[in-house]
C-alpha cells in the first residue's frame, strides 16, 4: 500500500495540544519527534551520555509530528483538516506533505469527494458530478478549493444533520470557523433568511463565497475575515461552531451575546475525548443541552441557553 506523510512542526510547548488534534485524522497513532530533553532522555532510558552530533544539532524550540494517510484515504483532506483546527487553536504551525501536489488539487480531491446524502434533507454534490434528485432532497454544491468542509468529514455531517432541524424562513444564521461555506450556504438552501460564516483564513472566506456563488446565494451568505465572533454584531436564530474543543470552550465565554432569546448554538469537531471537557463548560455557562449526535470517534450538540 502507498502512503502519503505529512510532517507538521509545531513550538515544542505546543506539541502536546497538536498532536492531539493530529491524531483525529488517523486511527492508528502518529510519530513524534521532540528533542527538547534529549540529555536527560538518553541518561535516562539509555544510561549514555554520549549522543550522537546530528541528535544534538536538532531544533530543540519545535517538534515534528508524522502523520502516515493511507492511499485510500483522503490526504488532502486531512491536510485542511489540520490547518483549519490548527489555525482555530492558535497553534503556529507549517505542514509539509510527500504525496500530495497542491497543483493537482482538483485531480486529488475528485478521488475521494463524491456525493453524499445527509440527513433527511440534504444532498451534498461535487461541482463535477452530476445528481438525479430523485427523492427532491436540497442539493448543495460544493467545491472545496483550499478549505476544510465537504460534508463527508464525521465533523461536517454531524453538524449538517442537526442543523437542518433548525432551519426555518426567517433564520438569522451565524457560522463561526465557516471553512468551505457549507454550513453557511446549506442554511440558506434550506429557507434561511440570512447567513453569515466568519473564519481567521481568507483563503476559506474567498472560497466561501465562490461557493455561494455557485449555489446562487450570494445575496444571502456574507462571508467575513475575523478571529471567531470579533467582527460580528447582532444576534442570531441559529449559530454553528464547527472547530476544536478548546475553542469552543473559550467560545462559552461570550457567545450567548450574539443569541437570541430563543437560538440555537450548535456545536461540533469534538473528540469523544473532550465531550465532558465540553459539555461540563457548557453547563458552567449556563447552557441546557438539546440534543447529541455522534459518528466515529466524533461529538456533535445542540445547545440553548
């Protein structure tokens, strides 16, 4: 079998959250190389004190985590998986890759990206496939460009599956981490008045938007630059925040300003891991929960305060 590596270094202090994160996207470890106590490792485990010279010249500041993606599974997708969770954690970071040419995008993301039926409502549809709508569900179509979010992500169609339950004409939806747009622009597809994603990457804003033009809802969605909630005002009748547990638990903190008295905040990309991390903040802050929904290793919640 052939496998794709990816390699992301991280600040040394950081390694611990990364690789957390990291091993999301693989079932079966990851490998790490961190140099930061190599004397006292070696003394240690070894009982040497002699190291060899190119173990002392590593960078002591970082560490590397390893990621092994097998060829039936989708590298480039767990590439923008890491970078968006990475971004959203405030984790500096670069991520390499053998096996994954960013200039054959599109060729790689076809591969793996096929249509796929959520919910009961929704269909999600390849810009390069075709779709008998035979069952009338609401077809939204999606080009993931350079951004995390297709919908077949465990994370994505959790989120997806709940918040089609809460969509109705007159929604005021908000969607922070917005990503590819999806969450954003199917809220639109199934009769929301308004939609707005925010995300701290302008490459996924611009792909947004591309992607509500696509879906022709472009008078509907607004797509903005900002860290979390920073540059939005208002309240909203629905809000998703598909991104990392720790994020999301920083996000209790001031979040319920942007509800209305009787919205919804949806919340997923949990770990089963975190879900009492979670959940236990979420009632701190005076949160009831209203519904769970799990896939994988994966946790998703319907929140009102």
């Amino acid at each position: 079998m052939n496998w794709t590596e990816i390699t992301i270094t991280v600040p040394q202090k950081d390694t611990d959250e990364a690789a957390a994160i990291a091993n999301m996207t693989v079932p079966y470890g990851i490998y790490i190389e961190d140099y930061s106590d190599l004397e006292e490792k070696a003394e240690e485990i070894a009982h040497i004190n002699l190291i060899d010279e190119e173990l002392i010249a590593k960078d002591r500041t970082t560490s590397l985590i390893h990621i092994y993606i097998s060829e039936c599974d989708n590298a480039m997708e767990a590439v923008e998986f890491l970078k968006e969770r990475f971004r959203a954690a405030n984790i500096d970071f670069t991520v390499n890759s053998i096996g994954v040419d960013d200039s054959d995008w599109n060729e790689n993301w076809k591969k793996y990206f096929h249509t796929s039926e959520i919910g009961e409502k929704l269909v999600i549809v390849p810009s390069w496939e075709e779709y008998e709508n035979k069952q009338g569900r609401v077809v939204l179509n999606i080009d993931p460009g350079a951004a995390f979010g297709t919908g077949t992500h465990a994370t994505t169609s959790l989120c997806l599956t709940l918040l089609e339950k809460h969509i109705n004409s007159g929604v005021k939806m908000l969607d922070i981490g917005t990503g590819s747009g999806i969450l954003a622009i199917a809220s639109t597809l199934l009769g929301a008045e308004s939609a707005i994603g925010v995300d701290i990457d302008a490459q996924s804003v611009k792909t947004a938007k591309e992607n509500a033009e696509i879906n022709s809802v472009s008078d509907k969605c607004e797509f903005i630059v900002g860290d979390l909630a920073d540059k939005i005002s208002g309240k909203f009748n629905v809000i998703c925040a598909n991104i990392v547990a720790d994020v999301i638990i920083k996000l209790f903190d001031n979040v319920a300003d942007f509800m209305e008295n009787d919205a919804v905040l949806i919340i997923s990309g949990i770990i089963d891991l975190r879900k009492d991390d979670v959940l236990n903040s979420a009632l701190a802050h005076g949160f009831k929960i209203l519904e769970e929904n799990y896939k994988d290793n994966w946790c998703a919640f319907t929140l009102t305060k």
